[in-house]
C-alpha cells in the first residue's frame, strides 16, 4: 500500500507526521521531498516509524543548521 501527503513543519526538529490511514501491519519506507521556497538545499531524515505515522527534520545541506520551517512532500510504502 502507498499513502502520500504533505507537511510544514513550524518546529526547529521533531515533527511527528500521522499517517492519513494506519498500515495494517508496517511502515517500511517514507521518502521526502523539499518544497521550501528559503532556497537552501535541505536534507531531511525519517526515524521512528510506527503503522500510524513517522517523525522527521530537516537541516541545511550545507551548514548542518536547523531548518525551522520546511514545505514538503512525502510518500510512505507499507502494509
């Protein structure tokens, strides 16, 4: 099953993202996409996956800074 959606996170790091409908069983993969018109090329990263939602944040490719309001994308793969 795939689900997508988007986000905007207004945290400095964190942000818990729920899932529109729970996978039965597992989450096995999310990939994010930047929409952010800040200009900075941003790296995102997913960790605690759960079949209801996952958490992610963003930082500046560049620097490593904290990026405290994102615009993206998403699209998750489970079953």
């Amino acid at each position: 099953m795939i689900q997508w959606g988007k986000f905007e996170i207004n945290k400095a790091n964190n942000s818990e993202t729920t899932l529109p409908i729970a996978f039965a069983s597992e989450l096995y993969v999310v990939v994010i996409t930047d929409q952010a018109s800040s200009g900075y090329p941003l790296v995102y990263g997913i960790y605690r996956l759960s079949s209801k939602s996952f958490y992610s944040y963003s930082r500046r490719s560049v620097t490593g800074d904290i990026e405290s309001v994102t615009f993206g994308r998403w699209i998750a793969i489970g079953h």
